[in-house]
C-alpha cells in the first residue's frame, strides 16, 4: 500500500496569487491542508480588466508569503513535503514565471521533486480531491479565458469535444456587464442583478443550440445585449437587471444544451461517464449549477460541483494535479519552461482559437 504524499502547489497564471498543501492518504483519499489565495481585484479593478504588468508585479510582492502561511497552516515545513508543484500554464507569461521560478526555485533548495502542471488539468482534478471521482468523466470547463467540454479518461489523458468558437463565457460576461455600466468583475455582478431582473423580458439568441458538436459561441449574445441597451438608452437600474437577468437565462441554456450535446457524444462509449464535472470560475455562477443538476437529474449521472472557493484559480488545484502526476511517478526539470499555451488535450492544435 503506498504511503500517504503531500505537496505544496503554487498558482500565479492571471490574477490571483495562490499557495497550498494537500495530501493523499495511502487509500489515496485527498485532503486540503491549507489554501491560502490573494485576490488582485482591486489592482486592476480601476482598469476594468486584467493588466498582465501589474498581475505579474503583484505575485512577485506576495508569493513568498503566502507560500510561508500555506506551510504554516498545514503545520509542516518543506522537509515534510513530498514534493513541489507549479503552475506552468496556460496564461499570462509574466505571472507563470514568477511561480514556475519560484517553484523549481523551493524545489532545488529543498531537493524535492519538481512538477509542472498544466492550470487546466488543475480544474480537471479538482472533483478527484473534493468528490474523488473515477474515471472517465465529462468536465465542463467555463472561466474567463476558456469555455471547453473534455472528457477526462485518466491523469494526462483529456478529450476535447468541444470549444468556444470565439468568447468564453466568462469574457462574455464581463463584457456584458461592461456596456452595461456594470463594475469589474462583471460576472458576479451580472449573476447579483439578475436576482431582481425578468428573464422572459428580452428574447436573446441562444448560439449553437441545437447543434450535434457540443462547440460553444457566445459574442451573438453578446451583441444582442448591447443592440437591446442602444435601444433603451439611458438605462433604468430596472432595465440592467431585466438585461442581466435575459442574459443569464439564455447563457444557461446554452450550457446545457452544449453538455447534452456532448452526452450524447459520449453515450456509445464502452466506458461512459462516470460523473458531469464543472470547473472553472463560472461554474461558481448559481443558476448554471441549478441547469446542470436539472440535466443530471434527466440524465441519471452523478453532478460533481466543486466547492464555490475551488471553483476560481487556487493553489490547491494545483498541488492535487502535482501529487496526482507524482504518484504516477511523473516528474519535470528545472529546464521546464513557462507555456502562455497549453492545450488540455495534447492532440490538439494550441494555436485553437488562440484559447488553448
């Protein structure tokens, strides 16, 4: 029986800094440590988006010490870990090398094992250490940079089914609360003025509903929320919500319509789905995860929702993805280099969509 393993994983791929320490148990039942995040909101909040320059400034100020308080609220020092794990993208490249240096960095001084694990493999795991989830199962991946449906056949082996065409949906979220005189960031704040918002008031398009290819497309709601605020203007409070509400309900729809879809893809395999997964920051968006238990609740499959925390970038997804390659006895160099892409599923192209 093996022995129980614990690695310290780091996170630095956009705009939140992260550190954390998991551990597998020798029946290889995971467990949280510590997770300590800090959130670069208010930095780029004046902006409105991200700004790459100071994402990568802000992580090289608090990196250290949040590596410092995950060790400390684990209750061990680094002789105590197995080994370490850093996010080596997909993302912005100035804030992947300040973890990935920082990780082969503590790596070396500590002669510990290195591993470099992709952030979306990250989001992939996660259900295995909250929920421990077996294998193959379908995961819907949905945040700010990408909008993906991969069925997850193992440790390192992903399929993807389908993709955003262009937005994901998380951008496409931010970019309706943008035009709608909504405050950075956008998704939560669409999701909060939804709740006193009419959903049947506007009759927003649904993209690729319908379609065989469970491939997404969003920038068509989009528009059709900014042509619905030009006619209105200036906008009522009661308008905005009414619009983030209409846009919301169309956006799930379109969620759940793209993962039956890709059920349905799935169905004939000699090993169907285990479990429908969902990562990534927009799966913390309430009524997306009501619209995937109604699915799953039609399907007969199992739902598996990582907690709301876990949903976002941490540093515990990271550290699970590395203990779950390292256990497999997978290790990297410190000639590893940092990836602004990286495509979840090797096999395809990274240059897809420009959103690998």
């Amino acid at each position: 029986m093996q022995a129980s393993l614990r690695v310290l994983g780091i996170e630095s791929t956009c705009d939140e800094t992260a550190a954390a320490v998991v551990e597998a148990d020798s029946d290889g039942r995971g467990r949280i440590l510590s997770n300590a995040v800090l959130s670069q909101i208010a930095e780029h909040a004046a902006y409105g988006g991200v700004v790459p320059e100071i994402a990568a400034r802000a992580h090289v100020d608090a990196l250290d010490r949040l590596i410092r308080r995950a060790l400390e609220e684990a209750g061990c020092g680094l002789k105590d870990i197995d080994a370490v794990a850093a996010a080596a993208g997909p993302g912005l490249i100035g804030g992947v090398m300040v973890g990935l240096t920082t990780g082969k960095a503590i790596a070396l001084a500590a002669n510990k094992p290195f591993v470099a694990v992709n952030h979306l493999e990250g989001h992939a795991l996660t259900p295995r250490l909250t929920d421990g989830i077996d294998f193959p199962y379908l995961l819907l991946l949905v945040s700010g940079g990408h909008s993906q449906l991969v069925s997850v056949e193992g440790v390192g082996d992903y399929r993807r089914l389908g993709s955003t065409v262009d937005d994901a949906l998380g951008e496409a979220f931010d970019k309706a609360a943008k035009l709608l005189g909504l405050p950075y960031p956008g998704g939560p704040k669409v999701e909060l003025a939804a709740q006193k918002g009419d959903p049947e008031r506007f009759d927003l398009p649904r993209p690729m509903a319908g379609r065989r290819n469970p491939d997404f497309s969003f920038s068509g709601l989009k528009t059709a929320v900014r042509q619905e605020a030009e006619k209105l203007a200036p906008l009522t409070v009661g308008d905005v919500s009414d619009l983030c509400a209409s846009f919301q309900a169309a956006a799930v729809d379109v969620v759940v319509d793209r993962c039956r879809a890709a059920l349905r893809l799935l169905a004939d395999q000699p090993k169907p789905p285990t479990a429908l997964v969902a990562a990534g920051g927009v799966a913390a968006n309430g009524p997306i995860r009501r619209g995937l238990a109604r699915l799953c609740l039609e399907s007969g499959l199992k739902l598996a929702l990582p907690p709301v925390g876990l949903c976002s970038d941490n540093g515990a997804m990271i550290a699970w993805a590395g203990l779950e390659r390292f256990r497999l006895g997978w290790t990297d160099g410190m000639d590893f280099a940092a990836r602004p892409r990286w495509p979840l599923d090797s096999r395809q192209d990274p240059r897809w969509h420009g959103k690998a």
